[in-house]
C-alpha cells in the first residue's frame, strides 16, 4: 500500500498559535483528495497522534483538494515537554499513513 | 480605493528591493509590516527582546524608512521586535532613532504599547471581563503576578487611533498580524469583509503567491473586494495561492477572530485578474457584541542545563533505552543526596536524537542509525542549581558503562564546556480574551519627534 506523501503534493504542519496545532494535506487533484478523503478517517489522525477523536477540527476543502485538520497541541508550544517548537514534524506521521 | 504596499511577512526575513522600488512607484496609501509572532516560543516574550539579529533588523528597517520618504506616506510595524513587549517596541525606537540620524532626516513617530500590568488584569479577573478561549490554562492572581510580560492583540481601532496621528512612522507593540494592513481601509470606508480578508491574505507577504520568498506584494481594497498584486519577478498570485493561504497557522481556513468581530470567508470567490493578480469578493464581517483583545503572557517555569553526547558504538546504541534509564536513575540518586534536593525539585531527561527525540511517544518508526545523539536537559529551580546539577549529570554521559563488567567507556562530546546553562525556560499562560469599554483602554499612544 502506498504512503500517503507518495500520494499528495505536500503535508504540512505548523501552530496556529501556541495552543493548536494544524495540519494541511494538499492532495494535488480531484482523484487523489477523493482517495485521501477516504483513508484518512479523524479517527485514524486521532490514534497517531492519541487524542480524542472528538478534538480534532476536520476540514474537507474540495475546491483546493486539501484535507485539514486542527488539534489542540497535547502540550503547549514551548512547555518544557514540547520538543518541536513550531509543530514541523507532525507532518511527517500524516505523510507516513498508508493509503489504499 | 486603498492600496497597501506589503515588503514581507516580517521585518528580519528580507524582501526584494527592486520589488520594493516597483510597490513605491505604485504610490501606495501605506507600507505595512509585521514585527513578530509568538511562532518562535515563550523565551522572547518572557524575556521581552527579539529574535533576529539586531544588524538585519536595521538592515532591514533602515530601507523602508527611506522606502517610507520616498512614498510619503505612513509606515506601520505591529508587534516590533518578534514580541510586542514594551522592551522589545523601546529596542525599534532606538534602532529608528539611529537611523534617522543617520540618513539626516527627523520624523514624527506614533508609539503604540500594548502592555499588561498584572494588575490591571487582576481587576478585570475580578469583574468577570477575562474569559478563557479554549484550550485555555487556568488562571489567578498568581499566575498574573508571575508573568514577566503580558501583551494584549491590538485591532484595527488602535491603529487607527495612531495613523490619525499624522505620524510618518508608525511602531506598535503586539497587534494581530492582520490589524496594521486592515486599519487604513476601514478607516476610508472600504469593504470591511475585503480589508480584513486582504490583510489576511496579505500579512506573510508573497506567501500567498509563487516565488514566497520574494517578500513585496501589493494589496488594493476597494468598496466590494480586495485584489493581490505580488511584484517580484517570478511571483505570481494564482485563486489556488491565494485561497490555500487561509489555511496557513489557522485552525479553521473560513473563520478569522479579530478584536470587535469575525471575518468569514466561507462565501469568497477567488478570480484571476491575469497571470499575475487575483481579486477576491464576497468575504464577510461580523461584528460582535463585546469587543475583545487577546492576551498573551509568558513565565519563568524553571531553569535549564543542557548537555550533550554522542553514541557511535553500536553496542550502546542498541542498548540506549536501558543506558539512559540507568543514568537518569543513577543521577537523580546522587543530585538527592550530594545536592540535599527533593526528589521533586529537579529533573533530569534524557532525549535520544536518532530515535524519537522530534516525536517522543508519537515515533512509530525504528530503525537502528549509525550514531545517536543523547540531549541531557536538566530542569531545576534556579540556574545555579540547574548548572550545579548538569556537572553532576556530566561524568555519566562522557563514561558510564551498560555493566560494571565491561571496560570504563567513553563517549564523544562535542563541546566543551559540556554544560550549556540555558538559563531561565518561559511557558506561555494565557489564552484568553479582555473586555474593553474602548479599545484604547489597554493600550498606549505616544508621540515622538526624532
């Protein structure tokens, strides 16, 4: 099965603002956005990055192929127990997904 | 009609300046920049200085206020210095002050701060008029006390207050990114939906356009739409560039909070003028009933030693799990007794970089690297402690061995001092929002001639 980023244009992940982080997958084309739409259910991005399903904000943007999601940061950008202050990596456990 | 000359996303990142020269010759209405962002952690507002480097600061500053005399028209900065803290509005004001005197020229400058006494806030606590936005920390008097800085979200009604000045140069402590682009066109009575969807679209500069890099962009409001100019060469806004960039460090890409109201973009059209331009109509403001700021503050949470060493025998790499949890236990035994500590008045945390050290418990993946990099982040209640237990920390890292039967090891640091005292860590402690009667409330205004 193929990982996602294989798939899409870009993964990205940043904060919006210190408490959030969000997550935009740019799919590049109807056919893809269809298939990641499909795959990647909230409560698969819940379980990589174990939080309650019912915090995430999903946004499903057909006019620019882009699936988003926004969670609450498990810990507050900067806290002590932050180890990526702008929220970059998390892209890299959505672009790693497998994708039927 | 109002035209907004944008040079970047933020003072310190550059910008073309041939496409700042083609933004002046298109006679803009005003030149607009963003100073800051919390994006780069707690420590700058806590401490209450910059990010960049003072001299690109200046670099950078210094040709727009020459972009600003050659337009002859205002140029505004919102949240100077990556904070908006009061220290951090004083540093540009110096820096402003130099460069005038430099290029020979006086200037008459609007200062706005948007600094939070604690008590203040203590009192508005009280009367019910702070209220969480969530996820919020909670808050008390204490964690007021606490904060070494706290800023409030200037909107649009703070800059108006100092363009009206007549002030050539505008510096402002924290405001929203969106505030200082916005305010002008409502000021004339442009689309209020089109100036703060502008704004937004427009506030990292090229960001919103090919070749993000680039920096300058030009941004028209009119009485029912805004449209995007980008004017480097290779820049070209496009309804996808445009549109995608609602996405970008926002929580909801159709719903934009702002002091006084919300913009909602849920009924945007996006068109290409041309290759180049896009125009952009049917955005909408909703103003509220209340008007609220943001707050932002920061405390000292601790104070940190790092130090670091590196595994290129793949015999500890492959045992690093148990090594480090042998130091971490071995350590915090000796800081107890050697230091007379509380078990709970330090820690000791070993990171691995090769293994989960971004992602921490969220890693799924292993695989075995060639080195390993073990980060040893000592926090305590003072730096001298936090320093005093880092040298305790020290010796493990440069030699203790997986058993006491093998050889006494010895690791590779790569500096030397191999403590790095840190010094003071900051957290951010509110996420809330402050009634106002009047916006200018909880702000401040002054006029400088230099």
């Amino acid at each position: 099965m193929p990982e996602l980023g294989a798939l899409v244009e870009k993964v990205r992940s940043k904060n919006a603002g210190p408490f959030w982080v969000t997550i935009d997958i740019f799919c590049g084309s109807d056919t893809v956005f269809g298939q990641v739409v499909k795959a990647v259910s909230t409560d698969r991005v819940a379980a990589l990055f174990q939080c309650p399903a019912e915090s995430i904000k999903r946004f499903e943007i057909a006019d620019l192929n882009v699936l988003k999601f926004s969670l609450p940061r498990p810990v507050v950008q900067g806290s002590r127990q932050d180890c990526d202050m702008h929220g970059a990596a998390w892209a890299a456990l959505i672009s790693e997904l497998s994708v039927n | 009609m109002t035209r907004i000359l944008i040079p970047s996303g933020a003072l310190g990142l550059g910008y073309d300046p041939v496409a700042l020269e083609r933004g002046i010759a298109a006679k803009p209405d005003l030149i607009a920049i963003d100073g800051g962002s919390t994006d780069s952690g707690p420590s700058y507002l806590g401490r209450g200085v910059s990010k960049y480097a003072r001299a690109s600061t200046r670099i950078e500053w210094a040709g727009l206020i020459e972009a600003q005399a050659k337009a002859g028209v205002p140029l505004v900065i919102g949240t100077a210095g990556t904070c908006g803290a009061g220290t951090a509005v004083d540093w540009l004001v110096e820096i402003t002050r130099e460069i005038l005197s430099e290029q020979g020229r006086s200037a008459k400058i609007a200062v706005l701060k948007s600094d939070q006494p604690a008590e203040r806030l203590k009192s508005a606590l009280a009367a019910g008029r702070i209220t969480p936005l969530s996820p919020a920390p909670s808050i008390s008097d204490e964690v007021l006390d606490d904060c070494t800085n706290i800023v409030a979200l200037a909107g649009a009604e703070q800059i108006a207050a100092a363009i009206e000045i007549g002030a050539e140069i505008i510096i402002a402590g924290r405001t929203t990114d969106t505030a200082i682009i916005a305010a002008l066109p409502l000021m004339r009575g442009d689309h209020a939906g089109a100036a703060w969807h502008g704004a937004k679209i427009g506030e990292c500069g090229a960001l919103c356009a090919t070749n993000p890099q680039s920096g300058v962009i030009l941004l028209d409001v009119d009485t029912d739409s805004f449209t995007i100019t980008p004017l480097a060469d290779g820049a070209n806004a496009t309804p996808h560039t445009v549109s995608a960039h609602m996405l970008y460090e926002n929580t909801d890409p159709f719903i934009l909070y702002e002091p006084g109201g919300h913009l909602d973009v849920t009924g945007a059209r996006y068109e290409a003028l041309d290759a180049r331009r896009v125009r952009v109509s049917g955005s909408r403001w909703v103003p509220s009933a209340r008007y609220t700021v943001k707050l932002e503050g920061a405390r000292v949470t601790g104070y940190q030693c790092m130090l670091m060493t590196l595994l290129r025998d793949p015999h500890y790499i492959a045992n690093a799990d148990a090594w480090c949890a042998d130091i971490e236990t071995r350590c915090r035994a000796k800081v107890i007794d050697r230091l007379g500590l509380a078990a709970d008045a330090f820690e000791i945390e070993l990171r691995q970089i090769g293994r989960n050290a971004t992602l921490g418990a969220l890693e799924n993946r292993s695989a075995e690297p060639v080195e390993l990099g073990i980060m040893g982040i000592v926090t305590a209640g003072s730096e001298a402690l936090a320093d005093e237990i880092g040298k305790t920390l020290n010796p493990y890292l440069l030699h203790h061995p997986l058993t006491q039967q093998e050889e006494q090891p010895t690791f590779a640091f790569p500096f030397s001092p191999a403590e790095i005292s840190i010094g003071p860590v900051y957290e951010f402690c509110l996420n809330h929002v402050l009634e106002l009667d009047d916006p200018m409330d909880a702000f401040t205004l002054e006029v400088i001639h230099a």
